[in-house]
C-alpha cells in the first residue's frame, strides 16, 4: 500500500458515508417528527402529485358535506313554517264548521271572521319567512336566485366535488304559497284559482266562485293587498283541498330531506376512502421508520469514528519522515 500525504482517499470515502447516513438520520427524523412519509416532492415526486390531488378532493367533499348538511336545515325550517301553515288553515277550516251552525247568529260568524282575518295575516307574514336569507317560500312571481321549471321554483344543490350539475345534484322546492293556498272552486269545471293580488278593500262578502268566472281574478287565503272578510267567503270542502296541498308540499319537503340525508352518508363514506387513500401514500410507517432510524444512528456514530481514524492514516508518513 502506498503511503501518501497529499491524498487520503480512506479519509474521503469515510467522510462520504458520515454525510450519507448522516441525510438518512435526518430524514428519519423528519418524518418521524412530521408524521408523513413524504417530506418534501423531491422525496416522492409521483406520489405527492398524487396525494395533493386527493387531499384538495378532500377538502372540497368535506365542504360539500357542510353544504348538504346547510341543505337539511333549510329544508328542516321550510317544513316547520308548513307545519304552523297547516294548522292556521286547520284552525279555519274549523272556525267554517263552527260558523255553519245553525244556533250561530250573525254576531257570532263576525266574531269567527275577525280570527279568520288574524290567522290570514299570519299567513302572509310566514310568506316572507327566510333562512339565513334564502326563500323559503315564493309565488308565481319567483325570486331571486331561483330556478323556474313549469311553473315550479326551487334551488339546486350541487352534490358532487367536480361542481358539475351532471355529476350530481339535488333540487330543493321553494313551496309557491301562490299556488298551495289559493281556494279551488267547489264546481271543479270551474278550474282553480291562485292569488294574483286582489284587493278586497272593505267588502264584507266574498263570493269566491265570481271571482273565478271572472276569468281575471283570483283569490287565497294569502294576500299581500287584502283579505277575505267573511268566514262564509270560502267552504269546508275547498279549505280540504288546501290542507291537501299543504300536505303534499310537506311530503316533498321529506322526500328532499331523505334524499339530502343519503347524499350525506355517500360523501361521509367517501371522505374516509380519501382520507385512507391519501393517508397511504403520505403517512409513515412508524415502526419502519423507527427502525430505519436506530440503524442510521449507528452508521452516523461509526462513521465519524472511521473518518477519525482515516485521518489519523497520514501521521504514519510524519513517523517515517522524522525517523
């Protein structure tokens, strides 16, 4: 072997594996310390591309979820606002059954219409009920940021994490008060009515079917410009065929929010796939890791001993030399 003292090629190739286990100690660390297999892209280029891609996924079904779940309250307070429409007109329908009594005299059907006025004007005001906001009710007019389809209002909940319409949604009826309200005829060959304004002014009778021949005047139990004054204006039967409506719209309202529930069980399915889907890629291996990093503690220790020693290797040519 030669002996030399411009060069130390055992020092260098020493000094070379003390800075490669000393990288493998520090990156056993850092994942350690992190939690995550990939530190940085560079450690696994493909599978943070990856791993970004389902992590943004995530997120956006996590807020998708929050969506759904804004989605059921709204439907949850429409359905409540129903509830309470369908007992004033249960209370009316029960204050017409009483004012058809015969031992009733006229005093006493006026004092039945003035609730019959009182629970119309609460009628109006659950109208303009709102969520956060939002609508909860509608006429044929519509309103702003609603969806008209014959004739029908609603809002449409964008279901999937693409935000496209095809890929998955739900619309959520906007109950039209205009329509579930308005008083049918008793004569079905008549058609049916929906409120269109009409101002009742101080009239004290309402014959309802006039207003239906009419062919340009409509009445309902809601009006943002009058009234019906009298009890007698309307009948049991077409109060019936309202209370029919109503429950109608409130058996669409439970459709809605059954279907909400299940598109929220999809996406609570879904969101822990990703998680484990992401969680594989990017997680550690703990004990793996553990292990990776007791071997390079020792590689790291071993190594700065030899590089020491290598050093020493040049104090040989010195010896000569002085001999």
């Amino acid at each position: 072997m030669t002996i030399a003292i411009n060069s130390n090629p055992t020092a260098s190739m020493a000094s070379q594996n003390l800075a490669k286990a000393n990288k493998a100690l520090q990156m056993s660390i850092s994942r350690l310390s992190s939690g995550n297999r990939i530190v940085s892209p560079s450690d696994d280029a493909g599978g943070f591309a990856v791993a970004y891609k389902l992590n943004s996924q995530l997120g956006r079904n996590e807020v998708l979820r929050q969506n759904i779940q804004n989605g059921i309250s709204l439907l949850q307070v429409q359905d409540g606002a129903m509830e309470v429409t369908g007992s004033i007109v249960v209370r009316i329908s029960e204050l017409r059954t009483m004012a058809q009594d015969i031992t009733k005299n006229t005093s006493d059907i006026e004092n039945y219409s003035k609730e019959f006025i009182e629970l119309q004007r609460q009628l109006a005001e659950i109208y303009r009920e709102k969520f956060n906001g939002v609508d909860l009710f509608t006429t044929n007019s519509g309103g702003t940021g609603m969806n008209e389809d014959s004739g029908k209002f609603s809002y449409t909940l964008l279901t999937h994490d693409s935000g496209q319409f095809d890929d998955g949604s739900v619309s959520l009826n906007v109950v039209n008060l205009q329509t579930v309200l308005s008083l049918d005829a008793d004569d079905e060959s008549s058609g049916s009515t929906s409120f269109t304004g009409v101002n009742l002014g101080n009239v004290e009778d309402v014959n309802v079917t006039n207003f239906i021949d009419n062919g340009s005047e409509y009445v309902s139990l809601f009006s943002s410009d009058g009234f019906l004054l009298n009890l007698l204006s309307v009948s049991v039967d077409q109060l019936n065929r309202v209370i029919d409506k109503i429950a109608d719209a409130r058996a669409e309202n439970g459709a809605e929010q059954g279907r909400l529930v299940m598109v929220d069980k999809l996406l609570s399915g879904k969101i822990t796939d990703l998680e484990s889907a992401h969680g594989k890629i990017m997680d550690v291996d703990v004990a793996l890791e553990s292990s990776r990093l007791a071997k390079n503690n020792v590689l790291v220790q071993s190594s700065a001993a030899m590089v020491s020693q290598a050093n020493n290797l040049t104090s040989i040519a010195l010896a000569l030399i002085n001999g």
